[in-house]
C-alpha cells in the first residue's frame, strides 16, 4: 500500500506539469490581448506596446513559459494583471465559499441518495423504486439556477426565513455561515443527490444477485446486514468514485449557483479572470483544479482498497 501511494503521488507532478504547459499554451494562441484590455479603447498601439513590455508579454513564449515554471517552482503563481494582488491571495480569499458550499452540498446529496439508492434496489420494480427513479429523472432536468431562484422565492421571499444571497464567513459564527449556506448547498445538493442515487441503485441491483446474498439471506441474516454489510460495501466502488468525481467537480465548477446566490467564490473570480483575460489568475486557477481532481483521484483509489480487499493483493 505505502509504494502504491507513493507511485500515485510521483505521477501528481508530470499531471500537473503538462496541465501548467496545455494552460500556458491554449491562453497564449487564443485571440486577445490583455495589454490593449488595460490601455483602454482610446489607447495609442504605442501605450498598448509600452503596457506589454511592462507585463512581460514581449518576450518569446519559451522565456514567459520558464519564468512562470520558476517561479511555480517557488510557489509563486504571479500577480494579477488588472488588480495587482498576489494570485494565491485571490485564490486564498474565494477558497472558504466555494468548498464550505462543497461539502455542504455532498454533506446533503450522500445524505439523500444513498437511502434512496439502496431502497429503490431493495423494492425493485416497485412503487417506490418508480419515485426514486421520476426524482432522479427530475434532478437531471432540472436546471440548477431554476431550483434556485425557486427556492429563494419560497424560503426568502415568501416565507423570510433565510438569506436570499450573500456569504458569511465562518469566522462570524457557526449559525450566521451556515444560514447563508442552506440554500445553494441544497440547491446543488438536490440536483448532484439524482446521480448519486442512480448509481446507487444500479449498484446495489447487480450486487443483490450475486449468490453470496443468497446464501446470506439463507443463513437468516437480518435483511439490513444483506443490505449494508454485504450488498452496499461490494457496491460502493462506482459510488464512492462518483461521489469522489462530483465532489471535484463541486469544487471547480460551481459558477452558475455562485452567480445566482452570489457567492464570491472560485467559479465568478475564473468567469471574471477569462472575461479580462487574466492570465496568472486563470493558470492559478486551472492548477488549482487539476490538483483537487488528482488528490481526490488519490482519495478515491485509496478508499477501494477499503471497501474491497482484493484490491489490496
């Protein structure tokens, strides 16, 4: 297990590497100029000339391409072009709403598809795995920013029981953070909740044939050991690689439910940062993401030797 692990974290740097590289690249062929955005419309190509030799942009792309490796080398993701603040402050200050609102929304979705999942497999066929099914059907046709303004008309609006929009930060206190979380998280909750419990029940319908479950049954277990000692732990590998894939993807892409909540998050400072074509905050950005994608790959792979001991051999 040990020289598993660290064979998985030797392989994070060239990932990493080549994602930086691809980054650079795609930024740099793409049309636009970001010294011509910060001179102005009305700017003479003599100020736009003077604003990219001040910005580096200049110099041959192998020269910007080694000295941005150096200094992320050193841990330094650059400066942003239009509002001078350290790239990793930026990052720093919008990193609290986006993964409080994460795990809040994987806190809800496990919390509901799971049982769900596991009592649509267990009454296949039934009345109820037909409700759990519309649900799911209806979490992935439901678009997230209708849930959301939806609920903030009932629970804000209507009912003026929570926030309508806005982050506390959780320094402000534990109630205030969370008050101000409820509704984005169980918007994204609901929505991530129809996947989980897809896969869930899939799972648990191919596991609940084996003849293993048979013979447990046979030797008069209670049908809840069937279903969470011997169906659910063989079935959790696809789950829990789900869970792990959205959680990343909680992290990285929650731009939409950001902007109707608004939360100053991660998504809106990348959507901001690709609008003024902020290179350093986009590569900080993008880095940021292939890192939680590869440590919850990480995770995930671990965990399987958990849940399935022959991984382990």
């Amino acid at each position: 297990m040990t020289a598993y692990l660290v064979q998985r974290l030797l392989a994070v740097i060239p990932v990493l590497l080549l994602v930086g590289l691809i980054t650079f690249a795609l930024l740099r062929v793409t049309p636009g100029d970001p010294a011509a955005v910060l001179a102005g419309e009305h700017a003479t190509p003599e100020n736009v000339e003077r604003i990219r030799q001040q910005l580096g942009l200049d110099r041959p792309l192998h020269v910007q391409l080694w000295r941005w490796f150096g200094r992320l080398l050193q841990g330094d993701l650059g400066d942003s072009l239009f509002t001078g603040y350290k790239v990793t402050t930026l990052i720093r200050q919008r990193l609290e709403p986006t993964l409080s609102l994460a795990v809040l929304a994987e806190v809800i979705a496990i919390a509901l598809a799971l049982p769900m999942g596991i009592l649509a497999a267990w009454k296949a066929n039934s009345w109820v795995d037909r409700g759990v099914m519309v649900f799911a059907v209806l979490g992935f046709s439901i678009p997230v920013f209708w849930l959301g303004f939806n609920l903030i008309w009932l629970f804000s609006v209507t009912l003026d029981l929570l926030p309508p929009a806005g982050y506390t930060p959780l320094s402000q206190g534990v109630w205030p953070w969370l008050r101000s979380l409820i509704l984005p998280a169980v918007t994204l909750g609901l929505i991530f909740s129809a996947l989980i419990a897809r896969m869930t029940r899939a799972s648990m319908l191919e596991i609940l044939r084996e003849d293993y479950i048979r013979t447990a049954r046979a030797k008069g277990l209670a049908e809840k050991v069937v279903l969470l000692r011997h169906a659910l732990r063989n079935a959790a590998v696809p789950i829990v690689t789900i869970i792990g894939l959205g959680f990343a993807a909680l992290v990285t892409g929650v731009v939409v439910t950001e902007t109707v909540f608004a939360l100053p998050g991660l998504g809106r400072l990348i959507v901001d940062s690709m609008l003024r074509r902020d290179y350093p905050v986009i590569q900080g950005a993008i880095l940021l993401a292939a890192s939680a994608y590869v440590v919850i790959n990480l995770i995930v792979d671990l965990t399987y030797a958990y849940f399935d001991p022959r991984i382990r051999y």
